[in-house]
C-alpha cells in the first residue's frame, strides 16, 4: 500500500492536483473499469477537463480493459477508445508535460495498434488498416513511418487522394538519418518495399530506388530476416563432421583388386581366399586377423 501510494504521487507530482490521485490509485490498483469512469467523469467535469491527465488515463483504463477477455464483450470498442483518448490527450498536452514519463504506454499502444493494422493490411481489409494507422498518427505526429503506412493503406483503399498526400508527407523526412520508433522497426523495411513498389506503378523510378535503398538499411529489422540470419549462423556454427580418409599403396592395391576378383568370381575363388588368410595368419605367428565376410 505505501509503495503504491508512493508511486501515485510520483506520476502525479507534475500535475499539482490531488484530486487526480484516486483516479491513478485506481489504475495501479488494477481497478480499470473504476479508473475508467473516474477518470471519463474529470473529462466532462468543468473544473478538470482542460487537464490533459484524465485523458491519459481513460486511454490507459480504455486499453488495460480491451486485454481482459473477460471484459471484451462489455467494452467492444475499448481498443479503439483507447487510441481517440490517447489523441484527445495529447491535444490537450500541447506542450508534452506528461509524454515522458509514460513513454512506455504509448510505445505499447503504438506497437498493439501497428500489429492491428498489419493484420487488417495482409488480409486486405485496407479501410480498417487507413483508420487504425491514421489514429496511431493523430496520437503520435511525429511518426513518419506510420504516416507512411497509413498513406499506403489509403491508396490500396481506393483513396488515392489522401493516400498520396501521407506518403509525400512522410517521404519528405524518411531518410538515410531518420530513426524510426523502436517498436515499429519490424515493418519499417517493409513500408519502404511497399513505397517503392507504389513508385514503381506510378512510374517515378527515382522515388522507387530511393525506397529500396532506404528499406535495405532498415531489412536487418525483419522478423524473417533476423530468422533466416539465425538460420545461417546456426548451420556455420555447427560442428563439421571428421571424415577420414584410407590410403593404400599401389601394390596393396592392386593385391586388394585381386581379392576383389576372386572372390566375386565362384565358390572356388573364395575358398581360395579364404586359404590365403589362414597363410597369413601363420606368417604373423598366429596373431589374430579379423575377416568380415559377405554374402
């Protein structure tokens, strides 16, 4: 309980209002759908709602809760509330007070979002992957690669207009120095793939090898290139195995050959053989000599 309280006033210490520390208690306390309607009730309350924290945490509640299968058919739209208050938070904190201290959440919502949108985009629901980029982007605006990929879901969904206007957007600080977000770098490579490919159609080939360049750089990011590195690294890192090699003279050779010879040749040939072992082994003073015999 101390440790809690301890750590509601830390993430409240910015704000200097008390009256928030029941709504951040309740969200520690994992109480989110009692954190949700606490926090929903200083969004509409005269005195708080220009606070930008009580947004913050009806999106935090809005996504906590979308995780709880249990509450999933209560709160059907709790993912997507959370996006629209993480976007109506971060209107209402236009000088970022709080965005560093929960870089976290935001990294979080921003990769569940991006790993929603690319479901929607690989099975070609292309509506549903523009409106779940374009959210990501109005939580997060400086995001230029998710601005990409909202633009490119937009062309794919028949609305070239807007589709372009993203691209060229985000195409316009996408370079060999831009450092994308950390937890959308396993698609970074891939939107630029898919940036070239568009270039392609439209027939502007510079643009086109300008994706391609700047996907390269970013590929060591993607999951099935990471793979097939591993793979490659697994099967130089494995033991090579010794094979020995048998060298014989000319003449024993050659002798060898002889044997071969007759003792494929008839029954006769091998008891011929087999004689000549027995010779051997009275020359070598009865010392034992293994023979394998086939059929």
């Amino acid at each position: 309980m101390s440790l809690a309280l301890f750590f509601v006033h830390k993430l409240n210490a910015q704000s200097n209002n008390k009256a928030f520390d029941k709504m951040i208690f309740l969200f520690v306390d994992e109480k989110y759908e009692k954190c949700l309607k606490t926090s929903l009730g200083f969004t509409q309350n005269d005195k708080y709602k220009r606070d930008a924290l009580p947004y913050l945490y009806a999106s935090m509640s809005f996504y906590e809760i979308a995780r709880k299968e249990a509450l999933a058919e209560k709160y059907p739209k709790a993912m997507k509330n959370s996006m629209k208050y993480a976007y109506k938070y971060r209107k209402k904190d236009k000088e970022l007070k709080y965005v560093g201290r929960y870089t976290d959440y935001f990294d979080e919502l921003k990769d569940s979002c991006n790993q929603m949108a690319q479901h929607y985009y690989k099975t070609e629901d292309y509506r549903k992957a523009a409106s779940t980029y374009k959210a990501i982007v109005r939580f997060d605006p400086n995001d230029k690669i998710m601005q990409l990929w909202w633009g490119l879901s937009e062309v794919k969904a028949k609305n070239a207009g807007e589709g372009d206007r993203n691209i060229e957007l985000a195409m316009e600080e996408i370079d060999e120095n831009y450092i994308p977000n950390k937890v959308i770098l396993w698609n970074t490579a891939a939107g630029l793939e898919e940036y070239a490919k568009y270039m392609e159609s439209k027939g502007d080939y510079s643009a086109k090898r300008k994706g391609e360049k700047l996907a390269e750089k970013f590929k060591k990011y993607d999951p099935a290139e990471i793979e097939r590195l591993e793979k490659l690294r697994a099967e130089q890192n494995k033991p090579k195995r010794e094979v020995k090699t048998f060298t014989t003279s000319e003449e024993e050779a050659e002798k060898a050959k002889k044997n071969r010879e007759i003792i494929g040749s008839n029954e006769e040939g091998i008891d011929e053989a087999k004689k000549e072992i027995e010779n051997i082994k009275k020359e070598e003073g009865g010392r034992e000599v293994k023979s394998f015999e086939s059929d």
